[in-house]
C-alpha cells in the first residue's frame, strides 16, 4: 500500500537522482530515497511517467488457464531443520557434537564430520533431521532480521543444574520472534544437582506454555554426556515436525539460503540450505550479487554427492565471489538469467548509492542555501536598517541547474508494451527474489513493471490500487483471504499466487506470451 521512492523510481526505470528532481519539481519536499509515499500518490506519479492502466479485462479469457495453487499435502516430506539456542555453558555444542556423530555422513565415514553449518541425522525410521551446527546460528539470526526463517523448530537448551539464565531469554525472544515451534531439552540430567521440576516452572513462569502445565511446548530431558534421552529428543522432533507436515517439490527450480561462505583450500565454497528443489552439480544458482555454475557438492564429511534435495545442507563449490550468508539462493534455468538476476540487484543497490549520495549531496545543497539565506536575511536586515527601501527580499537563492542525465530514456523500446505488476511476499528477501525473476521476463514487446513492491499479505488498498493502476497482483507464499479474493475480482484485479518464484514467472510469462499478437 506504500512504496519508498527508491523502488518507485526503480520500477520506473528512473535513474534515481533524476527521480528525486522529477519529484521536487512535480511539488514534493524534502524528498529522498527512503520517503514512502501512500499508493495513490505513487500511482499518480506513475500516470506522471505515462503508465495508463493497460490490462484489458476483456481479454482474461484468452489467458491460459491459471494453474491450482500448490497442495502441499500431495509432496513428499523433506527434514525439518533445526536450531539449537540457549544460555551459554547449558551444553549445546555438546548435544550437536553428540547429534554430530550420530550424522548420516558420519555413519558412512568413519564419524569424521567437519564443520560446514549444517548436518543431517538419520533416524532409525530413516528419516532425517537437519541441524544448523553453530549453537544459536548467526545465519538464522540475520535472516531472521530480514524477516525470513531458515529453521522450522528452535531447541531450546536449559541446563538441568542452572536453569534460566539471561541467554535463555534471549534465545526464548528469538524463538517468539520467529514464530517457530519449540522443544525445550532439558540438559545435564545426569548431574548430580540436576533440578529438572525447577527447570520445568522457571520455564512456565516466563510463560513457555510447556506440557506438564497443560500447553503444548514438549520438554525433553537430556545428557549429552551419557547419551540419556537423546532418542526421545530425536522423536520429539520427528513428531513435532509431523504436526507441521513439512513438505516441499522435490523438482522444479531450487531455491534456498545460505548459511556460510568462505574460502577453503579447494576455491571459494557456500554452504546453502536448500528449501525447496533439488541442486545438482552443473546447475546455475544466484545469490545476492553474484552467481554460480555448480561445479561440485560436498556434504558435512567433505564426500562429493550427487544432489542435494530440500531440507538438507550442502557445501557448493563453483563460486566466483563469495555470496554472503543469509542470502537466498534461487536456481536459474541458464546461466544468462543467473547472471541477469545478479545484474538486477546490483543495479538495484547501485541504484541505492547514488541515491544514498544524492542525499548527502541534497543535504549540503540544502545547508549553503540555509547559509545563503542567513546571509541574505542580514544583509536585508542591514539594509532595512539604513532604509534605503529597496527589492525587499524576493529570491536570493539561487536553485542549482536540475541534474540532465539522458539515461532516463534507457530501456524505453517504442513501442513495449507495459504490464504492471504489484509484487506481495512473506518476506523482504522473497519480493526481492520474486521481482528479480518477474523483471527477467519479457522482450522489446512485451515486458513487466512492478510498481508496488512489499511484504506483507494482499491488502484492500492492494487491490484497490492495482485496479487503479491496471495491474496484476503477484501474491508469494502469503495466504489470500476469501474476502480479498472477491474483491479482486469484482474490480476485475488478477491475483497471480503460489509458493514457489518459478510458477509465479511462469504464470507472468504466459500471461505476457498471451498478450503478444497472435503469429509471433
Ligand atoms: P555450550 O556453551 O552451550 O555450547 O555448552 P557446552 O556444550 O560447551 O558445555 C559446557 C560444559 O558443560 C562442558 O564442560 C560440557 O562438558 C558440560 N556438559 C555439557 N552437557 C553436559 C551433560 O549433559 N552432562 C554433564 N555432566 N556435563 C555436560
């Protein structure tokens, strides 16, 4: 319902300097990148650079059939992943080192595993567990930050003979914050001074709504010493992710995040967590600004392995740059959309610096006219006081000449036809995602506009702005209310959902196919 001038200026293909002029001189104060304007206006601005409501809703039914939104419940489970977090010295690097060896890789190697940020556990039912191996993951923490979850189920670690400290809190925050279920593991049981009841109501006093009070947070109590309770840990888990019924395609293009990025001896290596889709060795994925051909994967032991399927964690070697963790990963059918994607968002962030220093030039700009003005004040003071009449004021400040920059016509094929797009997703790093791929798409006659972009479900404004500007809604891994739904199509507005970016581009690309004349 509202953008900030940066992306409005970015969807519009505005060099963003020039922008900020445009908008100074269309009446806008004391503008600068990070202002938000309401919807209309950006629309009105928009209109301003001459997108006309362009979607034709007679021609709805000469689309192609909108594919059924994804049923979860017909894909094959993948691993929850999980995370361990609590009060430091509570045993958390001992429980994963005992989880450690207990790894799928381990079992085939000897039980050497190394650290990679990530190790799958294969239960006896042989299923598996993913865990995030650095206690608290910072990964997960700046995800989190940028609104995204890396981890399906958080463990909260308590010791048995020192209860809820302050990191405990802190973890229990994070884990609040994320929205994620809980497990809390009781540790150190074989202790001496184990106090496990105490453990229990410390808990329940800081509102952990944990079973034996009647909630439904499972507690499990443990010994990463003796080994005590580490099956019942692993079942809990099991269960707990079952009442999640965490699924994901196993096919169609990958997308994940990643974890870690370093240098090793054998080239730079990432290591990435895949959510969704398989990797494979010769695939192109792009994360942040920089992409990749797949040259091998490697899972926790160091063994090449052949793919890497959702909710498990593998070492990816074949970067030229490192990518920086936290970052998601989504796979590219070659590598020119790989690169393009990059292309986009460094063209993006370039974008932002020039704004960026736009507005500290804007910002000086403003403090000699500020100066200029005192002065000119005094010296109208000074002259009011000898009377000598005169001008009385008027303008003393010169405006500085408006920036010409010819770039604002790049891109602007005569004749491209435009389709507006409003882009919602769960998260900032999944709009940014959807709108690199929606951006990839099209050609000199037919090509995407994403004119609002932001996280958060469709709202009434949403649509009421779509309809004004004549665009579609593209709608990521947020549920659509009935209520939306109807309003949509009474104002005749195409909601584009799904969970997965490459249906979301390939529901645009058909729909910019269809608009293309018939013999082409
Ligand atoms: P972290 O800081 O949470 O990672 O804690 P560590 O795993 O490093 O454990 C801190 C100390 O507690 C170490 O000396 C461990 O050997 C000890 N410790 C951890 N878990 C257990 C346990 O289950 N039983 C006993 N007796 N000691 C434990």
């Amino acid at each position: 319902e509202y953008i900030s001038v940066a992306n409005l200026g970015l969807a519009l293909g505005v060099k963003q300097h020039v922008f900020l002029a445009q908008l100074a001189e269309l009446g806008f104060e004391d503008i600068s990148k990070e202002s938000i304007l309401q919807g209309e206006t950006a629309a009105l601005v928009a209109q301003e650079y001459g997108f006309e409501p362009t979607v034709d809703v007679g021609e709805e039914k000469d689309l192609k059939p909108r594919p059924t939104p994804e049923d979860t419940s017909a894909l094959p489970q993948r691993p929850p992943v999980v995370t361990i977090m609590g009060h430091v010295d509570h045993g958390k690097t001992t429980l994963l080192d005992y989880l450690r060896k207990s790894s799928v890789a381990a079992g085939e190697h000897g039980g050497i595993t190394q650290h990679i940020g990530a190790f799958s556990v294969r239960m006896s039912s042989g299923r598996d567990i993913t865990f995030l191996d650095t206690p608290g993951h910072a990964a997960f923490l700046k995800m989190r930050q940028r609104g995204a979850n890396v981890t399906d189920i958080v463990i909260l670690v308590v010791a048995a003979d020192d209860s809820v400290k302050p990191q405990t809190l802190e973890a229990l925050k994070h884990a609040r914050a994320a929205k994620v279920p809980m497990i809390v593991a009781i540790t150190k049981v074989d202790k001496s001074d184990a106090n496990v009841d105490r453990v229990k109501s410390d808990l329940a006093a800081q509102g952990v709504e944990i079973e034996d009070y009647g909630g439904d947070v499972q507690v499990v109590s443990v010994s990463g010493k003796t080994g005590a309770g580490m099956d019942d840990l692993e079942e809990t888990i099991l269960l707990q992710s079952d009442m999640m019924d965490i699924r994901a395609e196993t096919d169609g293009m990958a997308e994940g995040w990643v974890l870690e990025s370093s240098i090793k001896p054998i080239g730079r290596v990432a290591t990435v967590l895949v959510k969704r889709g398989t990797l494979r060795p010769g695939d192109f994925i792009a994360a942040g600004m920089v992409y990749c051909k797949i040259r091998s994967l490697r899972n926790e032991a160091g063994v090449e392995v052949d793919e890497a399927p959702p909710g498990t964690a593998v070492e990816i070697l074949g970067w030229k740059d490192p990518p920086d963790a936290g970052d998601m990963v989504l796979q590219a059918p070659s590598k020119d959309k790989a690169e393009g994607a990059t292309r986009y968002r460094q063209e993006l962030k370039d974008r932002e610096e020039d704004v960026a220093t736009m507005a500290v030039q804007g910002e000086e700009r403003r403090e000699r006219e500020r100066e200029a003005a005192e002065k000119a004040e005094m010296e109208r003071r000074e002259k009011g006081n000898h009377r000598t009449g005169g001008s009385g004021g008027g303008e003393v400040v010169e405006k500085e000449g408006k920036e010409k920059d010819g770039r604002e016509e790049e891109n602007k094929t005569p004749g491209t036809q435009l389709v507006n797009f409003t882009v919602k997703g769960d998260v900032h790093g999944s709009v940014e995602a959807v709108c690199a791929s929606v951006m990839e798409i099209g050609n000199n006659e037919v090509r995407p506009r994403v004119l609002l972009s932001s996280t958060g479900q469709v709202t009434e404004s949403d649509v009421e702005h779509a309809a004004t500007s004549g665009s579609s809604i593209i709608n990521f891994n947020n549920p659509v209310s009935g209520h939306i739904k109807r309003l949509a199509d009474d104002a005749g507005v195409k909601i584009i959902d799904h969970n997965i970016i490459y249906h979301l581009a390939e529901e645009v690309r058909d729909m910019l196919s269809a608009l293309l004349p018939p013999n082409i």
